[in-house]
C-alpha cells in the first residue's frame, strides 16, 4: 500500500489502517520515516477536534479516568480515540496493563485505544507524538486523549501538543502544592482530585482547596484563566460528567475567539523547532566521521583531556568545516 492510499484508507476510519500508519510514523528505519514524511503530507488536518492531555504520576488513576470518560463520550455519540505513552525503550512495558485498565473502552467498536512505547523521550510523550495525533484526527476521531508515561512536573512536553490539560492528582495533595513552581502544574487547565470516593473524600476535599488557593494565587498574578479543580472518583464515575462539560465549554470559546488557532500555531512552530533540531543531529551524528570523532572525543573527556567547549568546536569542524 503506497503512502496515499494508506493515508486514503486512514481518512476513511479503517483502524487497521490507522494502527499501521501509527506504527509507520513511529519506526525509526530511514527508509520508512520517507515514507511516513509522504504519508503525512496526503493527510487533511483538522482545526476543531480537540486535543486533549492526561497527565499525572504513576498510579494516580489516569488510566481509569479515561476509560470513565471514554464511556461517558461513546454513550454520547462520540468517537474518542487515546494515545497511551508508557515508559519503555521498546513495545513492551505497560502496554498490557494500558489495556486492562481501559478494558471496557479498549473493546469499543466506537473509540481506538494505542498504547505506544515512549522510547525514553524526554517530556512524556513520544517523539512523534504530533503526527499519531493528527493521524487519529484524520481517521475522524474526537476527542483524541493523550496520556503521558507518568513522570511528574518534567511531563511539559505534552503541553506543547494539546489543547487542555488535566492533571490528575491524590487526595495527599501537600508535596504537589510544594512543587507548583515551573513545573507541569502551571500548565494545567484542570486539577482532578482523584479517587474521592468512601473515607477519602474529606481528604479529597481539603487536596481540592489546596489546589484552589495555590491557584488563586498563581493565576491571580499572571491574568491567565481560573483553573478548574474538581473531585472526581474514576472508579465510580463520579465529577466525570462536570469534569467533560465544562472543558467542552473552556474548548468553545477557545475556538469560537479565534485564541485556539494562534496557540496552535504558536506552539506549531516550537514542535517544528524540536523536529529541526532532532534531524539535524540525527543527519550530523549519522555520518560514520562524525560519528567515530564523537566516541573519540567523548573518551577524552572523560579522561579530562580537554574542555566540552574544545569538544564541541572539534566535532562541529568535522561535521561542517569552519563554518559558523
């Protein structure tokens, strides 16, 4: 199947389709990233299907939560579709548990569900997370869910790529109040207190009042809008319904304001930037010169026989001569 058919077969909601054209964009074989790159191009993109960021430690219950809301949307008439980053170099890690703890809206004939490895990548999501999510937008799909690997404030990258953030949190909110400095937490446009459900409610309730404060404090100074703070019980589907109103709302002014496409663009242009400059060593590092002078230097260093800066003058002269 050439790229064009594919992305045809993509357009037209084949999830077949979609699952190989996802794991084409992911591969990092040359010869299929060519091909990815022509497979994109074919692709329509959409302006009006939301995007939409899960984040939040490792067993806070993102998963659970969006199999919740999955539900909620498919009874709905939607058709959301959710990429899952876990943290493995490879496809292995948590893909099976991805799959249990969303089992209900894995089995949807109505929703798709793709568990991907993040490959160590930096900022919780995948490296080519922005083309699997324009891919699942093509294939009709809205809203499309991503769920970061579970890493905490060092998760920003994920802000780069959606357009509302939820951050699901415990009821023990006191360590994450200490840390709302640069991290994820400024980023959010909502703060789920999770599993407020039997004798932790009251705890949840005192966590969500934190939050509010720190909040109102923060955004007070800034001028951004409030962000929302609510108690919700993944498990029995609690605050889910208020939880998905009111970012449906916060998603339609956005839109209709015209605010949602600048910030598109916006953060269009830094996405291409990390793609510039991720080619751009993969291009450099990819010549066995280059390559051979960066081990060479590397040992040296280590050796403390020279300074990084005089490393990294030596490389750039053999990668590009004396330009600079």
């Amino acid at each position: 199947m050439t790229p064009s058919e594919l992305a045809a077969a993509v357009g037209s909601g084949d999830r077949r389709a979609l699952a190989k054209a996802i794991t084409l964009v992911e591969s990092e074989r040359l010869g299929d990233q060519i091909l990815a790159r022509q497979l994109m191009a074919a692709l329509p993109f959409s302006t009006s299907v939301l995007r939409l960021g899960v984040a939040g430690a490792p067993g806070v219950g993102k998963s659970t939560f969006i199999d919740a809301l999955g539900q909620l949307l498919v009874e709905g008439g939607r058709r959301p579709a959710v990429v899952a980053y876990d943290p493995s170099g490879r496809s292995g890690g948590s893909v099976l548990g991805d799959k249990i703890r969303m089992g209900r809206l894995a089995h949807s004939e109505a929703a798709f569900v793709r568990p991907s490895p993040n490959r160590r990548a930096s900022g919780g999501v995948g490296n080519r997370a922005f083309d699997v999510v324009s891919l699942c937008e093509a294939a009709g799909y809205d809203p499309i869910i991503v769920e970061t690997v579970g890493i905490g404030q060092s998760e920003v990258a994920v802000t780069e790529l959606v357009d509302l953030l939820l951050l699901v949190v415990l009821p023990n909110a006191g360590d994450e109040i200490q840390a709302l400095k640069k991290g994820l937490l400024e980023h959010a446009d909502a703060v789920l207190v999770n599993k407020a459900d039997g004798d932790r409610r009251t705890s949840a309730a005192a966590a969500a009042r934190q939050y509010e404060s720190a909040f109102g404090l923060l955004r007070g100074r800034t001028g951004e809008a409030p962000v929302l703070v609510e108690l919700v019980s993944a498990l029995e589907g609690t605050g889910i319904a208020e939880v998905w109103a009111a970012l449906q709302q916060r998603f339609a002014e956005a839109l209709s304001s015209g605010r949602l496409a600048i910030d598109r663009a916006e953060r269009l242009k830094r996405w291409f930037g990390v793609e510039v400059r991720r080619e751009l060593e993969r291009r450099v590092l990819g010549r066995p010169s280059v390559r051979a002078l960066k081990v060479e230097l590397e040992h040296e260093l280590a050796r403390r026989q020279l300074g990084i800066g005089e490393a990294l003058e030596r490389l750039m002269a053999e990668a590009f001569g004396d330009e600079r």
